[in-house]
C-alpha cells in the first residue's frame, strides 16, 4: 500500500505541476473522454484518460480474454467521483455505492498538503466475460485539466508471452522468435501464432511459429512455438504476436510485442588462426589464437573466444582499446586451464567468437560469429602431464557389518608417471567440522591411472554426523610430491550409524498403587497389579488402580535407537468405550530406591494431580492379551535413562473407567532397547 500512495503522489504532482504533457497521446472530446487498450494476461497494465476542464465523466475501455479474474485500481485526482463497471453486455456489475468498492482519500495519503481525490479499489470480478469492459468515473463538472490514471490486475490460466534471446542484434544475424504457450502450466498443442515483423522501412513480414521440434524449433510439443528471423538491415524492428487459442468457452486471442534494435557491426572479422606451443617432449603446453579484425570505429572492447569440448567450454578474452584499421588479438589457453575445464575424450575447438563495445551508454554486441568452429586437433592426451595428477573427485562405499556400517571405503583417481610404492596422508573433517583425525598409508601404483583406496574407521566417523569432508591431501614419492587442498565430500551419514546395534530385553518391577479403602501402606514389587477405578483429576476420589513400572537398563554411553513396552494383560472387567490403558512417564517422585504407595504421589490425601508426559497408549486393552507401545516420546525418556539415573523414575500405566468394580490385571511388562554402541 505504501507504494501505493507514493505512485499516487506521483502522478497527482505531474498532472499538476507538468500541465498533462500526456494527454497529447490519449483521445479526448470536450464533454467526456476515453481510451481503451488490451490486459495482458498475469501481467498489470495501466490504461489511462485524459479529463479537460468541462468534463463530466471520463471511460475507461479494457479488454479482458480468457480470465479467471480481474480487478481494477483507479487513481481519480478529481473531488466527488464514482466509479462503474460494466461488464461486455453493457451490464452494471458495481455500482456507484457498492458496498465493497474501496476509497482512500488523498487527504489520507498527505494530511499536511492533502491531495485532490483519491484512490478507488474496485472489487475482482471472478470467472468474467471476455470482451470489452468498462470502467465510468463520474464526477462534478471538471475545473482544470488532469488524467485518470488505472491500474488492471487480470488473472488466467492461460499463459502466453514472447522470449527472445535478446533485444540488440547485428546486421544479418537470425533472431530466434519464440512464444510460450502454456494452459495451467502444461503445454498448448495446435496453436498457430503468428509474428509481424516490421523493419525499419515499415515492411510487413508475417511468419507463424512451429512447435514441431524442426529447424528453430528445439523441442516438439513442448508449448514453445519457434520461428527464426534474418534481421537484414541496421534500424528499429518492431516484432508482434498474435494468437487465437481454443477454449472450453470459445476463442480467446492473446498477443504480445517488442522492439529489437539492429546496428551495423563495429568490427569486421577477417580470419581466426590458432598454434599450439609444445614442450622437449612434444607435449602441448598452450593453444595460442590470433584474430584479426578490422575495427569501423574505434573505442574500447572486450574480445571473447570460447574452446570446447562439446560439451563444456573454456573462455578467453581480452579488455582491449582498438583504433579504426586492422588489429590483431591474441588470446591463450594454457594446458592447465585446458585440464581444469575441458573433458579427457573430445578434441578441442574454437567455437563461438564475439565482440563487445563497452562506452558511456552500456554493453552492446560489436562483432558475432555464433557459428565458428575450428577444430585445434589436440585433446587431453596431447597436453603434458604431471608426474603425479590427483583429480578432485571420490567415490564411496560404506562397510555393511552386523547391522551397522563399520567404515567407509573411499577412491579417487590419481595418474603417476613412474611406477612405484607412494606415500599418501590427508584429513577428514565431519559436517560440524570436527576433526576426524590424520590418515595415512602407502600404495603402489603403475605408470598411468591409478584408483587409490583407504578406508575411514567407524571408530573415529562415531565422532560426528557426516557429510564427511576430506582435505590437505599429499601424495609423494621421493622428491616428487603433488597436493590437493579439497579432494571431496561423501554424504550425509549420522554417527549413529557407524556404532555396533544390540537388542537387550529388561523385566520390569511392578508396584501396586493402590487407594482402595484408603490403605497407604507402603507396597512392594508384584507379577499382579492392576489398572483400573477413576481417572486422577485433582479431586477427592479416593479409589484409583495404577501400575508403577521400573527399569534398570545398563547400557551407559550407548544411544538408543528404538524402545519398546511390552504389556501382558490378564483377567479384565475393562468394558468399551473406557477400556484404554494409558502410558505415562512418572515424573511426580524421585524414587531414590525407597518403598512406595499411591499416596507419594499425590499432593494430599485428596489431592492427587493428573499425570502429564504421555507416552503412549493401548486403545482398546481386551483381557489375556499382549500388547506393545513404542513412540519417540519412550524411546527419548529411555535414552535421558541411559544418560543419567537420576533421571529414571519409571512409568506409570493407568486406565479409568470410572467405577471402582472396573479394572485390568498387569500379568507382566518388559522393556525392549535397540542401542547402538560406542566402538
């Protein structure tokens, strides 16, 4: 909205103060004015009219196709306007007073200098008609000159806009004129959009636009409609789509335009040469191209060259400051770029060759052969080789033991020109950069390409989560010796991971609480308690039947993976809907090894609150059954278990039927942990 109010302010202080120098474009009559224009599907645009001094309401024209809504937005600069929308019919859809049409005043907008008028928010019009619509703004009889200035919001589910490459071409290029032509996203097949091209001496060239995968066209039924375009002479061209697309609700017609600007070259290209310099050995060290061109007027330039394998290329070029007449460039591609970018398979070619003139106004094209190729005759066996080459790349292989990865395997390729036994050292560092230690070892390699593997213990990755990271490798042999400061990254791996899995199964201690006849008797560990009676809220009901459960698990230094409570239910009076056994944690008590009743965990004899860390539950518990509950709840209350006995106070199990009669028997409970250990 702020943005809003500043346009508004805009243009309110340019109607004033500049006199409308825009109304010399709109069409105006004396007693009231209008202008009409096309919406561009998704896109805003901002149909105006003038307002002269006598005039009483000014027409607002738009043409809305295929949309699934619109809405509308007008800056009025004139006091006691109204606004009304007719749709193609000549229907009115808003009224000068409806209700949800929005006004803010200028005098909102700037208290201190409070402007004329104000800005009206027309309500969207869902699922409209296609055709001519129009927005009427009345108002009282007008004193000076001004322009109703709108803004239209229209939404479709077609999607039709021009691409080209670029809006500045040189003389005799071929400008490659496309269109998208989308319907919710997905492509449009049997469209037949045409271009108008017209050149700078105002003559019509109509093409239509393929999307059959043939000549301009890259790819079939892709909703990309391609037609190319040779741009012969120096000037404006202004390039125009028109299309009519079938819907479920008739033809609705879409275009588009721009302009493209063509210059004459400012550099001539006469020939490109290239050498290669070569060592004692023979082995190429640097591909050197000379171009020559003739420069039409002089200024500064960058000159840019590409070599390529096919598939990846590598870019020379060069800031230079040329007079008008003949120069010549050098540009070079040393053996070590040449092995950084380009691929070991493909010979080298110099390719795309083009030239930019770079003065006070910008960037722009000066010389282009997009279509240059000259083969080099060298590829990746031709350039020298160091004695030892590391490529920056690795593969890896976790180490599957007895339900957990005992390391990794890890290679990566190396090219040697002597045989012989190397030494290899290098750091690997986890995701939290920790450091994982030094590796080294040796290996023999043979003349040639070698894949060199070590392995990383699960003793050091049980450290940290991974990605691990591996740096500052060094391979030597004598004197002679290369480095690599990043050799590679594996994937993501948790710690946990590389530890040693075991299964252990605890028996738990049962502990009858119990507040039948308001017995609060200490009670010791029983194979029969029971769950049952009311439900603890905090009030004074004296009958409850609760299981306490307590486990001893020595696995100290582990992490556990997984908890299961396995529940033994016997005889049962549980009746639907309140047979549910629910699972807590016992956080009321620190047990501290001394004998217990219900009564230690209430607050008084009559108040005893209701237990809150729930880990589970058994919906519908049914007599001689047996049940079992895992959560993450459990398993994060068993891990705090292992980190500290501190912090093991038990679980509770509770069911409430609320009736005394009413209750389950607890034959058994057992703990089941799934750990993984530190090596």
């Amino acid at each position: 909205m702020i943005k809003r109010f500043k346009t508004f302010k805009y243009w309110i202080d340019n109607i004033v103060a500049k006199g409308l120098i825009l109304m010399v474009m709109l069409l105006a009559s004396s007693a009231s004015a209008s202008i009409q224009g096309q919406i561009v599907a998704n896109s805003p645009t901002t149909p105006s009219v003038a307002i002269k001094t006598g005039d009483e309401s000014a027409t607002l024209q738009f043409d809305v196709q295929g949309a699934q809504s619109f809405r509308v937005e007008l800056v009025v600069p004139v006091e006691g306007a109204s606004i009304q929308l007719f749709d193609p019919q000549g229907n009115m859809v808003v009224d000068a007073n409806d209700p949800k049409t929005q006004f803010i005043a200028g005098a909102e907008l700037d208290a201190v200098n409070p402007l004329p008028g104000g800005i009206f928010l027309l309500p969207e019009q869902l699922q409209p008609q296609s055709g001519q619509w129009q927005a009427v703004v009345r108002f009282p009889t007008a004193t000076y000159d001004t322009v109703v200035m709108s803004t239209v919001f229209m939404r479709s589910n077609l999607q039709v806009g021009m691409a080209v490459a670029r809006t500045e071409y040189l003389v005799d290029e071929v400008a490659p004129l496309a269109v998208i032509i989308l319907d919710k996203g997905l492509p449009i097949a049997g469209a037949t959009p045409e271009f108008t091209i017209t050149d700078p001496d105002g003559l019509n060239t109509v093409l239509t636009a393929q999307d059959n995968g043939e000549e301009a066209d890259a790819q079939k039924a892709d909703g990309i409609y391609s037609i190319d375009f040779l741009l012969s002479k120096p000037g404006q061209y202004k390039v125009s789509m028109a299309v009519d697309i079938n819907t479920s609700n008739g033809i609705v017609r879409r275009t588009d335009g721009m302009m493209l600007d063509v210059k004459s070259p400012f550099i001539d290209v006469n020939d490109i040469t290239y050498d290669k310099v070569l060592d004692s050995t023979g082995c190429v060290e640097a591909i050197n191209a000379k171009v020559n061109l003739e420069v039409l007027e002089a200024g500064q330039f960058v000159v840019n060259l590409d070599i390529s394998d096919s598939e990846r290329k590598l870019l020379s070029n060069k800031n230079v400051s040329l007079p008008v007449g003949a120069s010549v460039i050098n540009l070079s591609y040393s053996r070590d770029e040449l092995k950084a970018n380009l691929n070991k398979t493909s010979q080298y070619q110099l390719t795309k060759f083009w030239v930019n003139k770079v003065d006070s106004e910008g960037i722009h094209l000066a010389a282009l052969l997009p279509d240059h190729v000259l083969s080099t005759g060298t590829s990746y066996a031709d350039l020298c080789r160091d004695d030892i080459e590391i490529m920056p790349e690795i593969t890896e292989e976790p180490v599957l033991a007895d339900g957990y990865f005992s390391g990794i395997d890890v290679s990566f390729p190396v090219f040697v020109k002597q045989s012989g036994r190397y030494q290899v050292s290098l750091k690997a560092f986890a995701a939290d950069n920790t450091d994982l230690g030094l590796i080294t070892f040796s290996s023999n390699l043979a003349a040639g390409d070698n894949e060199v593997m070590f392995n990383v213990s699960n003793k050091a990755l049980v450290k940290a989560d991974g990605p691990y990271r591996f740096v500052g490798l060094l391979v030597t042999k004598g004197r002679v010796s290369a480095r690599l400061n990043l050799l590679g990254e594996t994937r993501a791996y948790k710690k946990e991971q590389f530890m040693p899995v075991y299964t252990v199964v605890l028996d738990a201690l049962q502990y009858a609480l119990e507040r039948s006849n308001w017995q609060t008797s200490p009670v010791t560990p029983s194979n029969n308690t029971r769950v049952g009676g009311y439900l603890r809220s905090g009030a004074s009901i004296p009958y409850d039947y609760e299981t306490l459960l307590t486990f001893s698990p020595e696995i100290s230094g582990s992490h556990v993976l997984e908890a299961k409570l396995i529940i033994e239910v016997g005889e049962s009076s549980l009746m639907m809907p309140f047979n549910t056994i629910e699972v807590f944690n016992q956080n009321k008590r620190t047990l501290d090894g001394q004998a217990v009743s219900y009564d230690d965990f209430c607050q008084s004899f009559n108040v005893c609150p209701a237990w809150d860390q729930r880990l589970g539950s058994i919906p519908t518990a049914m007599a001689n059954n047996s049940y079992v509950v895992e959560s993450e709840q459990l398993s994060h209350l068993v891990q705090k278990w292992v980190e500290g006995e501190n912090n093991n106070h038990g679980i509770i199990l509770t069911a409430s039927p609320y009736e005394r009669s009413y209750f389950a028997t607890i034959t058994s409970a057992k703990l089941e942990i799934k750990y993984a250990q530190l090596p």
